[in-house]
C-alpha cells in the first residue's frame, strides 16, 4: 500500500515522530467528537470549544500548544536540514498525513491524494518566488488560516523556505503561532534553527524535526527501485548530489545536467591565469543566467498571457480599450515579480554549481591526507587525486574554503560577479 511518507529516504527517526503526531492529532479530532472527515465544515460551537479544550496544553518556556504532549502533536512544527534532505517533502507528507481519513497517511484516501497533489481546499503553500517572503502575502496567509476547514479536518500552512521571511512578515507570522486557531497547524521549513534563518521568538513556539543528509547508497537504492533508473547510473548519480534526491534524479535523467556538471568541474583545469579565471566567473555565471533563464520561461509567458486574458487582451467589446489601459500597472507588478523569481534562479543554479566545486575539491583534499572515504565525483577522481599532490593539504584547503565563502558571501546578498571573479582569483592563486 502506497505511504505518504514513501519519499522521505533516510529520515526514519523522522517518520516516527510524525506518524505518531498524525495518529494523536486524529485521536483529538475523535475525542472532540468533531464530523467525519467527509464533513463540509465544523458548524456546532460546542465541538470548536471542546477541541479549543482538548487543545491546551504546555505552554512552559514559550512551548507551542500541545495537542497530545506525549504524542508530541502541536501547532507549530520547524523541519530543518541540509539541502536535498527533504524538508518540504516531510511538510507535505505530514499535511497528507493530517487530512488522511485514516488518519495514518495512508497515502490512497482522498485527503492524503489531493494533499499530495497540491489540491487540497485546506492546505496551503507559501513558496516565495523571489528572494524573501513579504509582510502583505503573510498577513493574507495568516487572516485565512484562521477559518475553520473547509472540508478537511485541520487547516495546514506550509511555509517552504522560512528563513527568507522578512522580519515583519515574521512578525506577523508569530502572531498567529503564539494564539494559533484550533484547528490550525503550520509547517515550516527551514536550513536550521539558527537565528539568521528562523527567529528564537518564532522558533520557541515551534516542534524542530531535524533531518539528516540521507546517505548515497540509501539515495541510490531509491533511485533505482523508484525511478527505474540502472544501479550503476544511480550510484553515481547520488554520490555526485552529495545527498540531494532531486538532483541525483536530475543528473541520472537529464543529459543538460550532466554537461552543466562536467563544465563546472572542468574549471580547475581552465585556471593558469588571472585573465582564465575571470573568463572562468563570466562563463560560470553566464551558465547559471542561462539555466535560470530556461527554468521560468515557460511559467512566465503562461502567467503573462493568463494575465493578459484576464484583462480583456484582444477583446474588442464595449469598454476593452479602457480595461487595456488599466492593465498597465498590474502587468508592470508582474514583471517585477518575475524579475525576482528569475534572481532567485540564478542563485539557486549558481549555488549547485558551487556545490559541485566544492565536491571536487573536498576529493582533492581527503586525496591529499589520503583519506579512507569514497570520493564524490567518481568521474574526476583521478584529476582530484592529481591536485591533491601538486596542492598538498593546504593547498587543497584553502580552495575548499574559497568556494565554501564564494557561497556565503552570495547568500549574504554580495553581487554574484563579485563573488566568484573573487573565487576564481583565490583557486588560482591557492
């Protein structure tokens, strides 16, 4: 039988905890004496006072109200790890396991389906498609969290990359987990609980499910019983994402992927000079303009000719030329919006270049010390292994250390062209 939490590789302690937080959530709903999760709505305020009650529960130390503190279901739940481990994909899962019928997840109902599916009237996703989450689109989410489902059994909010939250949409948003409703929960999802991606104040009232970098072997087994995808080709696959599943299924099924790839490994190669390795950050960059720019043009022209529709484009009707001269300002609000989206892109392209830097100069390094551990670019392993003895130790460090601060000085919002002309420069000089 198909398991909402099927997809989760590698996170079983994990799964637990929210197996078991999904069946007390269940036994509250069963206990209040709330309708069957066929229901339209809960109408009786007897059933919203008594789950109100069943609800209340530790609120020591700023602790999120507790539905079952044994069981440990609360309001507020932060899922954190590295990238590729699967945070969004334990929120979904754990929102199809909170509107399954059976309250199970049993992955084949049809709470658990349209959960899955993205359809679900009382499960929501917050994915910024810029760079960070604004205050205007938080308050919005949190006004209609507030309602009583609609047809399911819990309202779910899920907030993917809950680190980009402005600060006052942040604000806005412990607002409503410090006085949740009583049949709201939210997921967040989050790189860590450090307070540069989720607040102390917000992260206080929260559940933390840590998730850990599933190995390459589990993301390989995966690969192949899942995808179909030959056991040779998944091994390397998920050994050259370092852990990432989507990216392991990418390189495995798409050859632009793999040519992307072997591009940026082929940049140590390429650095004999100071003018190579500018030439190296313009083409780097370039690749990850081009990728990003692929990555939305379909979505934008969709949007832009949806919008246009919407307005009257072509219309030749009795007022269309005044609707066309209104469309002005809300087309420009959409460019503007599509212009973030494609930034974030970019970065987020970048960024898995860098990452694959940074592999082939961690298999340089463990080379050099002669390490006792697979490499991760099997395919480079012998260029890696050749500029662990010409680099030594050290050498092979330093490198290591300069893709490693070419992606925080990124994430810290330093132009990307400044950032890897100066990463170029410190590879070449190491």
């Amino acid at each position: 039988m198909p398991d909402v939490f099927a997809d989760l590789v590698g996170q079983d302690d994990a799964v637990d905890t929210l197996r078991r937080a999904a069946a007390s959530a269940a036994a509250v709903l069963r206990a209040a004496h709330l309708p069957a999760p066929s229901a339209t709505a809960v109408d009786s305020d007897d059933d919203l006072a008594a789950l109100a009650e069943a609800d209340e529960g530790a609120a020591d130390g700023g602790t999120a109200t507790a539905v079952d503190p044994g069981a440990g279901m609360t309001h507020a739940w932060i899922f954190t790890g590295p990238p590729g481990s699967g945070r969004s994909v334990a929120a979904r899962a754990f929102a199809a396991a909170l509107q399954c019928v059976h309250g199970t997840g049993c992955g084949t109902c049809p709470g658990c389906h349209t959960t899955l599916a993205g359809t679900h009237a009382d499960v929501r996703l917050v994915a910024p498609e810029g760079l960070s989450i604004g205050v205007g689109e938080m308050r919005a989410l949190v006004l209609r969290a507030a309602s009583t489902p609609s047809g399911g059994r819990w309202q779910v909010v899920i907030i993917e990359d809950a680190d980009r939250l402005t600060e006052a949409a942040g604000n806005a948003l412990l607002k409503a987990v410090e006085e949740p409703p009583p049949r709201t929960v939210f997921l967040l999802c989050a790189p860590s609980t450090h307070p540069e991606d989720v607040s102390v104040t917000i992260r206080s009232r929260c559940r933390v499910v840590p998730l850990r970098q599933p190995s390459a072997a589990a993301v390989a087994e995966v690969l192949a019983a899942r995808d179909g995808i030959a056991p040779d080709v998944a091994q390397w696959a998920a050994a050259a994402a370092q852990g990432h599943v989507g990216r392991a299924r990418r390189l495995a099924r798409d050859p632009e992927a793999r040519q992307r790839r072997d591009a940026v490994l082929a940049v140590p190669r390429r650095l004999t000079g100071v003018g190579t390795a500018l030439d190296a950050a313009s083409a780097l960059i370039e690749a990850a303009e081009a990728e990003a720019a692929a990555s939305v043009a379909e979505s934008d022209a969709a949007e832009r000719a949806a919008l246009q529709t919407a307005l009257g484009a072509g219309g030749t009707g009795r007022g269309a030329a005044g609707a066309t001269r209104g469309s002005a300002g809300q087309l420009k609000d959409l460019e503007k919006r599509q212009k973030s989206r494609a930034t974030r892109a970019q970065r987020d392209a970048l960024d898995r270049a860098l990452v694959d830097l940074a592999g082939f100069y961690r298999d340089a390094l463990t080379s050099a010390l002669r390490a006792p551990v697979a490499p991760v670019h099997t395919d480079t392993a012998a260029l890696a292994e050749a500029g662990g003895q010409k680099w030594a130790p050290e050498g092979a460090l330093r490198r290591l250390e300069a893709v490693l601060e070419c992606r925080a000085a990124i994430e810290a919002n330093v132009k990307p062209r400044i950032a890897v002309e100066a990463m170029m420069l410190s590879l070449w000089r190491g």
